[in-house]
C-alpha cells in the first residue's frame, strides 16, 4: 500500500463535535477503523513516533514511565488558513491497554487539558471515541475557533486511522476484503 493510497481515505465519517462555553472547549469525537482495538491501541500510543504520522506535532516523547503512567511531551502548530497556534503539553497519561487512554495536562501552552481515548470493537471495526475539555491559553475567535478545532481535530485522527490502516496492511494483517482492495 504506498502513502497516497493511506491518505486517499475520506474523513467524512469522521463525527466531531465542538461546544465553546465561554473560556471551556468542549471536543467529542467518534469513528470507526478497520483494525483491531491492539492495532489501533499501537499507534495511538506511539508517542516517541507521533511527529512522523501527525502533521502537526513537531516533537512527541515520552519522559518517564511508571506502570501504566506515561508522562508525555508534545510540541508543534495547528494551521487553519490564516490562524496558527503553536502549542506544547506535558501530559500523564494513565493507560488500560486496548481499551482507554485518560490524560491530563501538567503543563503547557493551555490553561487546562484532560480527556479520554476510549477503543470499542464492533463488528471487526475499532470504536474510537475521543472526549476532551481543555481552556485555550489563548482567545479564540467563536465562530472561526469551532471550525479551526473541528478541522484540527478531524485531521489529526484521520491521520491517526491512515497510521493504523499503512501499519496493519504492512503487517499483513488484512482480514477484511475491502481492505485487500485496496492494497497493491
């Protein structure tokens, strides 16, 4: 499978909701993915790699690990035709492994930060469901923030399911005929 054909899948069955209340943000998130809840788990938690498959995390790393802790460092920039917000985040990480990611900001370029990855498997797809509330470090225009953060937030998880399909289909762990297709 090259990368052109990882990229030619379609985000429109991407659900992504974004309630600005006040200062809140408020992101809720659901798709499916062909894969497994361990495929899709290890690309979710690649946090040493994440600046290769996510286009805008500029450094990603993990600090230290403890059981199932991770404290994690990302940094990079969000661009939305005119708006850029560079940003950076200490987060720890508490992780069940094949089923949810809790996370919570230590520090970073935001006021506040938690949320949870959650994986459900239906039917040999993976549910991904992805819950946030965070205050901007920064104001965000209301109108224009809603679609920068739906975009933003979009993108990144299409990015992360094209991971998930380039990784599964390199393994070649491919049990749906659908997937087989598309593969060279």
């Amino acid at each position: 499978m090259t990368a052109s054909t990882v990229e030619a899948v379609s985000s429109e069955d991407i659900e992504v909701g974004v309630q600005i209340n006040g200062e809140n943000v408020i992101v809720d998130l659901s798709m499916n993915v062909s894969a497994t809840p361990q495929q899709a788990w290890a690309v979710l938690t690649d946090f040493d790699h994440m600046s290769g498959f996510i286009s805008n995390v500029k450094e990603s790393r993990v600090l230290s690990t403890y059981a199932s802790t991770q404290k994690v460092f990302q940094r990079g920039e969000a661009n939305f035709g005119m708006l850029s917000f560079p940003f950076e985040s200490t987060r720890e990480l508490q992780l069940t492994p094949f089923d949810r990611i809790q996370s919570h900001m230590i520090s970073g370029s935001m006021r506040k930060m938690d949320g949870s990855t959650q994986l459900k498997e239906e039917g040999g797809l993976t549910r991904i469901i992805f819950h946030s509330e965070s205050i901007p470090g920064n104001w965000i225009p209301p109108i224009v923030g809603k679609t920068f953060i739906e975009h933003e937030t979009r993108e990144q998880f299409l990015e992360i399911r094209n991971e998930i399909m380039k990784r599964k289909l390199s393994s070649g762990a491919v049990s749906n005929p659908a997937d087989k297709q598309s593969a060279p």
